[in-house]
C-alpha cells in the first residue's frame, strides 16, 4: 500500500514523462513503461524501487559524516535544489560547474580562502586602507567567488558522494566523479545514459514539479542520517552498549568464581574417594574454551572503512570481502596489493590510488581521528 500511495503522488507530478521516443537512449529501455503519443512514459514502480536504494545509500553516507554535493545548473531546477539542499547543510552547485572542481580540487580550495581571506580584510580594517579602486576590484572579485562557490565554501575535501539533476547537461561534473570514483546518484531521463550512474533514479528532470518531489525525498533521507550522526555524538547509543558490558563482566567473574568452588569441592572428592568420580572433573575443563570463541567472532566486525579518504562504498566491499575489513588490516596491507584487489572486483577501480590508503588507516587504528581529519584536509582533499 504504501507503494501505491508513492507511485500516486509521483504520477500526479508527472514523474512518469520521458522524452520523445526519436530523442531517447536505447539503454534507458528496462525503465521505460510504454509509449503514448509519440513521448515515452518511465515505469513508476521501478522509480519508488531505485529512489528507496538511493535514498538508504544517501542516508548511510551521511551518517557517516561525509558531505553529499548537489549539481543542478539548469533553470528549473536550480532553486529548488538550493532550497532543499541548504535546510540539510550540504553543498550544492546550481551556478556554471567549474572545471575541475573534484580532479582539481586543491586550487578550488584556494579560491574558497581567498573569499574568506577578503572577509578577514574587511575585519581588521586593511580593506580601507586600499584606493577606491581597488576596493571596488576586490568587491567585484569577492561577489563572483561568493556567487560561484559560496555554497561549496564549507568543503573542506573531497565529497562522499554527488547528487546530479541531468546528466546530459552536468556531463563533465559525471566524468569528474567517475574518474576519482566517487558515487554518482542522478535522476535520469529517457534521453540520457544510465551507465556511467551508479545510482540511477530514472525521473523526468524537466519539470520543477517532478524534480521538487524527488529532491523532497533525498533531502529527508540525509536529514535522517544527519540525525543518526549527531544521537551517535551525543553518546545515546554507547550508554546501554557500556552497561551491558559492566553486567557481562561481573557474569563472567561471578562464572569463574563458581567453578573455582565446584572444581575445589570435587577436588576434596576425588582425593577421599577413588577414580570414577574423576571423569567429572576431567568433563568440567573443556566448557573453559568457550572464552576464546566469542572473543573470535568479536573480532571479525568490519569497521567503516569508507573514512579513508579515496574509499568508496564499492571500494570498501572489495576490500572487506578480500579479508581487509578493519583499519588494522589495511593499515599493514601493501598499495600494490590493495590495487590488485581493486583491479580484480572492478575495472572501474583500477584508476584508483591506494598509495595513502594504509598510512590513513594506521592512525584509524590507532584512534587518532583529529589527525586523520587534519591530513585529509591539508594534502590536496585527502589526495598525495
């Protein structure tokens, strides 16, 4: 039911309108319902599936502390997405994308200080001290920056993921992320390639109606990340986790005290009386090795290994699933290695550069997250 109620909504914003069937792409054919009058219409049912994957991705991304970037250029979309996007506190682009915003991230950031450095001008009073001429190049050079980057002036690195409204016209922000792999969420038209996208949501992308509904439905499911993170700061879930531990404790003592009586009685009968009763004993030693087992399966929890900076969702399967789940594994794990691993999950990894991977993971390991944040946002975004 609640399905049906999802799809009504969709339909009644006309999420379901594709292009004209002579402008479409052959490879959007699994998502497209049928054809009426000349126009394709996109098969809804497949739209609420897609939009719940993306929307539990999104939330996982967000909850785990990393920005999400959204890219919408075109009219239509452009305020809604600022909108939608700035009540979550994530960046987004809807002026001209500039190039090389992800692969030449170091020289955006530097244009993003020089913004923040006039500001620090203005405070201190050297801004008067320039001519009137100057003063009117820097306000100049000071709107343009605030108006082009502005919204990105909080990204400190490189994005954990980027949200695309059209990707034929954000083509170059889509090979951007392709190329430093970094996960491509797009509502998709039945005019454009699903491919490159690893997240397609096959939407109609024209209409601010269509486009409001679906960016209405992403934005709630980041805000829900956003508060899993901050009830995971503020110490809600590790309180029972702490308790819980203190009463295994004192089980496990209160255990050991009993058998350290039941061993000393039957020792006391074993010494009055002869053999047979020392089978008992014998029978009580292996029950000791039940210890040693939990404390195996205990170890085998994979930790998020997505914090690396350079690490994907795709890239943290691989490496999971090639025995490198914790921080402590990759840390001592070779960058020629880990390249092979990614080489044989996925072709679309073998550009990857894991030559900083274990050094991230070392002081992951050994908790020194301060540092960890400090080295990714000085080294070109987390990238030697």
């Amino acid at each position: 039911m609640a399905n049906k109620t999802e799809v009504k909504k969709l339909l009644e914003a006309g999420v379901h309108f594709g292009h004209l069937t002579r402008k479409w792409n052959p490879n959007m054919a699994p998502y497209i319902y049928m054809e009426r009058n000349g126009i394709h219409v996109i098969n809804l049912y497949k739209t609420v599936a897609k939009l719940d994957e993306a929307n539990e991705a999104l939330r996982k991304i967000a909850a785990s502390g990393r920005k999400i970037l959204f890219v919408a250029t075109k009219k239509q979309a452009k305020d809604i997405v600022a909108e939608k996007v700035a009540n979550v506190n994530m960046p987004y682009i809807t002026e001209r994308w500039p190039g090389g915003m992800l692969t030449n991230f170091v020289t955006i950031r530097k244009a993003v200080k020089k913004m923040a450095s006039i500001d620090r001008m203005k405070k201190d009073g050297t801004f008067l001290t320039l001519s009137k001429k100057e003063r009117l190049q820097v306000d100049r050079l000071r709107a343009k920056l605030e108006k082009n980057l502005g919204s990105i002036s909080e990204m400190t690195r490189l994005p954990g993921a980027l949200f695309v409204v059209d990707t034929m016209r954000e083509h170059i922000a889509v090979k951007e992320a392709q190329k430093l792999n970094i996960p491509i969420f797009a509502m998709i038209d039945t005019n454009s390639d699903p491919r490159p996208i690893d997240y397609v949501i096959p939407s109609n992308d024209d209409a601010s109606k269509s486009i409001e509904i679906i960016m209405a439905s992403v934005t709630n499911a980041v805000a829900e990340g956003l508060e899993e993170r901050k009830s995971e700061k503020q110490g809600d879930k590790p309180e029972p986790k702490a308790k819980e531990a203190v009463v295994a404790e004192e089980a496990i003592v209160e255990k050991a005290e009993k058998k350290e009586k039941t061993v000393e009685a039957k020792a006391e009968v074993v010494a009055e009386t002869p053999k047979e009763e020392k089978v008992e004993v014998a029978v009580e030693a292996p029950k000791a090795e039940k210890a040693p087992k939990a404390k195996k399966e205990a170890k085998t929890e994979a930790d998020d290994l997505t914090k690396i900076e350079g690490v994907g969702p795709k890239a943290a399967e691989a490496l999971v699933k090639a025995g490198l789940e914790t921080y402590a594994k990759l840390a001592k794990g070779k960058a020629d290695k880990i390249k092979e691993i990614l080489t044989e999950a996925s072709s679309r990894m073998a550009h990857l550069d894991p030559a900083t991977w274990p050094k991230q993971a070392k002081m992951a390991a050994d908790g020194k997250w301060d540092e960890l944040k400090e080295w990714q946002d000085n080294v070109k975004g987390g990238v030697e």
